[in-house]
C-alpha cells in the first residue's frame, strides 16, 4: 500500500484525518488481529454491520475503508472537468494494490492488454475492479460511536435554543446599537465555542442505489469503453461471475464483501504464502520469492517452495495470527544462528543496512531524544530553508492549510519516524537520503543504494548534529566526566558492546582533542550503527 498524508499531484494537499488508518493498522497489529479479518476489515468494513458503530470494533472497521483511500488524488480535476479520469484512477489503483497486496498478481499489466506472462486478461483487470464500482468517499460519515453521537446532537442542540433567542435580540438590533450588538455577538460566540464536532476519517462506503456498469477500457483510455463486464475473480481462479454475498449494511452492494471473503479464505492458494513471504522477508532482510508482489511467471521462483507453503499452512492453522507467524521463524535455529564469514568469503557478504526510519529512530533512541508518541495526528518536523524556498506552497500561510508547511514544536519532533507527516511531494532530507521510497506508489521491496550524501547527511544534519550533542549529555548524566567510563557507555549504548583495548585507547585519545560530543558522531556514524550485521 501507499499511505500518506497528502493527496499528491501538483496540490499535494494535506489530509487532516488519514492518520485514523495509521493508528487503525497499528493497533491491530499491536491486538494481534487475524489477518483474515485485517483483510475484511480494510476492503469492505462498512459492509460488516449496519448503521453508526456501536463498539468500537465496529469503529475500526468503518476507519479500516481508509484503506480504499491511500493513493493519490487529483482535487484538481474538477478545475478541468477531469472527474471520469480521476474515477478511472482511483478505481485502477484500489484494484491493482489490492491484487498486489493481498495475491502477489500484476493486474496492472493489464490494464491495457492481456498479461504478457500470466493467464490474466484484460477483462480480469476489469471482472476485479467491478468489485469497487459503487464506492464513494464518505470523509462527512462521523466515525464517534453511536452513544456519543446521540450525545453530541443533544449537547450541540441544548446550545442552539441557548443561542436562539440571542440571535433574535441580535437581529431585532439596529445597526446603530453598535455596544449591545457586541455584546450578543460576544455571548453568541461564547456559546458557539462549547460547540461539539463530530471525529472524521478518510472513509469509503457503497452507494448501492447507484452502482455504474463496469467496462472494459480500450488500452485502458476512460473515453474508450467497450463491453460491460461483471464482477468476478481471475478467470484463471474461476470465470464466472462473482456469487454476491448479502451486506449487513443495507445501503451497500455486497460487492467488496464478496472480494474480501475470496482473498481472506483459507482456500485462496496466494494470500497466506504472500503474506508468510512478507513476514520472512521483514525477519531475515530477504524474501523466498524476491519479487513479493509478483508470483506470477515473470517473478522470481521460490527459493525453498516446501518452505514457503509450509509456513503458509501453519499460518492459517494458527487462525492467521501474525505473532504466531513471527514467533515461529525468529524461534528457528535459522533465525538464531550467527553469521560468521571466512577472510575468503568476506566480499561475498551482503550487509543489511537499517532502513530509513529505523536508522532516524536509532538516531533519536541512542541519543534519548525520542518521545513517546504512539497514535494521534502526525508531526511536521522542520525542513531546510533550500527546502522549503523551492515550494512557494509552503510559505503560503492559507486559512485551510492544506498546501502549506507547519513545523511541530521542536520536542514534539523527535517522535518515532512512523508518526511523522508523510507528504508525498516533499519527505525529510534525511530519509530521502537514506532510500525512503516514494509513496506514491507501493513498494514491495525497497532499493539500497550507497551514495556520498548518506555519509554527508549521518555527520552534518540538523537531527545527527543534535542527536550527537544530547548523547553527550545522556553520557555524562549517566556515568560523569571520567574519559574512560565515558567511552565504555557510549559504546554499549550505540554498539550494544565493549570497546576492545584499542578502541578505547584511541577515543580517550580523542576525547582530549575534542568533545564528548564530537566522539558520538563518530560512533553514531560508524558501519556497525548503520548496519546491521
């Protein structure tokens, strides 16, 4: 998937409310949710019960629909009676990601044309986006739980008969009494401001009252429709049209339920084994099937099939608990063993460097900078001045601040990396620097490149300048101002070992010249922090 905080295109505008999804996939996670259900929950949980949500399992099922909106969308199409082109694309972007996602399969390829290399036509591309045919957004559905919304009507309704008869008095005024019109005006606000506002998400739901016929695009073109087709799986799983299911929710279709329980079923070959892929892959740093969104001919073959359906099956007999998953392959004598590499052998090896995020947050964890953030709207951290002058969107202070750049007080910025802003036209140097992937588009697998900037950004930074400085500080809180005991601590924090006799030597050494400081970029720059084997 592709989440992010902002629209994309040329507006990128900001989206207020899509951190709900954000919070919603870490708290099922941290829950332990069946995957299964995850799956359910995110291709149709408006479809799971009927009305507002009444616990707040229901509450997450109506925020996991965020997932239909993850990727870019063009506000601007309207300006340019462009609304069928930005359908077409959303509609190609659910469908693709999902098969992506969920199957391992490339309906992307066709989009235009027949698969070049699977049995999938174009009219699969099109039988599996049909599924999606009568979703809308429903960013003004109120996400609050039933109680509280019934609760919230009748607060802001006592306020209204409060406010009514003083609007009356306001009105009766002429424009002469300028001091008693203030003064209703001023009560009148007052009364305004105890107002209570429903919670908002980024939702999809289903207009079943209006469901527009699938077609089949020529060379995929929105002005170039050809015959209408139903919804259905890949004909090479099963050609005939989709069974409907019945939706608990009344004004829905069934249709993405119906995709749901095929992708979530025990029975499906590819969403257990793509997902086990995944998990393998975040575990070990590289997958069995080195192409995970493609399991089709022209990706890679497994390289230990056996392996791979295995941990698949004891998946699914473990209720597709993903702690299950997890606990299996880290409790494996493959997992535990240490590498070790002969001189011989030594540029054979393929070191693992910390992602982009991982490599902040250690950053900020070594340094006990980090806060403990774990939910809620995301933070702007500060950008560059080079930065921020190439965008003048950012220097303009608009009311809705949807384009705009709005930098978080300065300690709120040292969260987690997972809780910051996530624009898509623009992401912090440091991250960028370090491979961050574009996230207008899924990434199954991220690119590892090694450049200058990386080594110029570790040492010189705002944050790795800042991060060694208060390093400094941890230390010398924590063991005083004795040379060696300084160098013993700075190496079990950022190393996770004891300096050899040499080391030691050498930054006690150092610490004479230059400041304690000085000596935590140094380590905090090392290949062994930056590595992770």
């Amino acid at each position: 998937m592709s989440y992010s905080d902002s629209n994309g295109f040329d507006w990128d505008e900001f989206r207020p409310q899509a951190w709900h999804f954000r919070d919603y996939v870490v708290r099922s996670f941290n829950a332990n949710k069946p995957f299964d259900q995850f799956i359910r929950e995110q291709l149709a949980g408006d479809e799971l019960f009927d009305g507002p949500p009444s616990t707040p399992a229901e509450q997450d099922s109506l925020i996991a629909t965020g997932y239909l909106r993850l990727g870019p969308h063009d506000n601007a199409a309207a300006l340019f009676d462009e609304q069928d082109r930005s359908r077409a694309e959303l509609l190609a972007d659910v469908t693709e990601t999902t098969a992506g996602a969920f199957l391992g399969l490339t309906l992307s390829c066709c989009r235009c044309h027949d698969h070049k290399y699977d049995p999938l036509s174009q009219a699969d591309h099109y039988r599996f986006r049909a599924f999606s045919a009568a979703t809308q957004f429903a960013d003004n559905l109120p996400l609050d739980l039933a109680a509280e919304q019934t609760a919230i009507n009748e607060h802001n309704e006592r306020l209204e008969e409060q406010a009514k008869p003083l609007r009356e008095k306001l009105g009766a005024l002429p424009e002469t009494e300028k001091a008693g019109r203030e003064q209703l005006q001023q009560q009148i606000q007052v009364i305004e401001h105890e107002r209570r506002s429903f919670m908002h998400g980024l939702l999809m739901k289903d207009n079943a009252a209006d469901v527009a016929a699938t077609r089949l695009l020529f060379q995929g073109d929105h002005k170039s429709p050809r015959d209408a087709v139903e919804a259905g799986f890949p004909s090479a799983f099963d050609p005939q049209p989709a069974t409907i299911a019945k939706s608990k929710n009344g004004s829905t279709t069934g249709r993405r339920l119906t995709l749901a329980a095929w992708i979530a079923s025990p029975e499906n070959p590819l969403t257990a084994r793509v997902f086990a892929n995944r998990v393998w892959h975040g575990l070990m740093g590289r997958p069995l099937v080195a192409t995970p969104n493609d399991f089709g001919l022209a990706g890679a073959r497994p390289e230990d099939a056996a392996l791979l359906d295995w941990l698949a099956s004891e998946f699914v007999q473990q209720g597709w608990s993903v702690k299950q998953l997890v606990r299996l392959i880290v409790t494996s004598a493959a997992y535990r063993q240490a590498p070790t590499f002969a001189a011989e052998h030594f540029a054979l090896r393929s070191p693992r460097r910390l992602s982009a995020e991982q490599l902040r947050d250690s950053l900020l964890q070594v340094s006990g900078l980090v806060t403990a953030k774990a939910d809620g709207p995301p933070i702007w951290p500060d950008l560059p001045p080079e930065v921020l002058g190439s965008n003048p969107a950012f220097l303009d202070d608009n009311a809705e601040k949807t384009k705009g750049w709005y930098p978080s007080p300065k300690p709120d910025q040292y969260c987690r990396s997972l809780f910051l802003v996530q624009k898509r036209n623009t992401r912090a140097p440091l991250l960028e620097t370090f491979d961050l992937p574009d996230n207008s588009t899924p990434c199954a697998r991220r690119e590892v490149s090694t450049v200058a900037p990386q080594a110029l950004m570790l040492l010189n930074s705002a944050l790795a300048v800042e991060a060694a400085c208060a390093f400094a500080e941890r230390i010398e809180l924590d063991v005083g101002e004795e040379p060696a005991r300084q160098v013993q601590c700075a190496f079990e924090l950022a190393l996770q070992r004891l300096p050899v006799e040499s080391e030691s030597v050498a930054c006690e050494q150092l610490l004479t010249k230059l400041s304690l400081a000085e000596l935590c970029r140094v380590l905090l720059n090392l290949n062994e922090f930056v590595y992770l084997d």
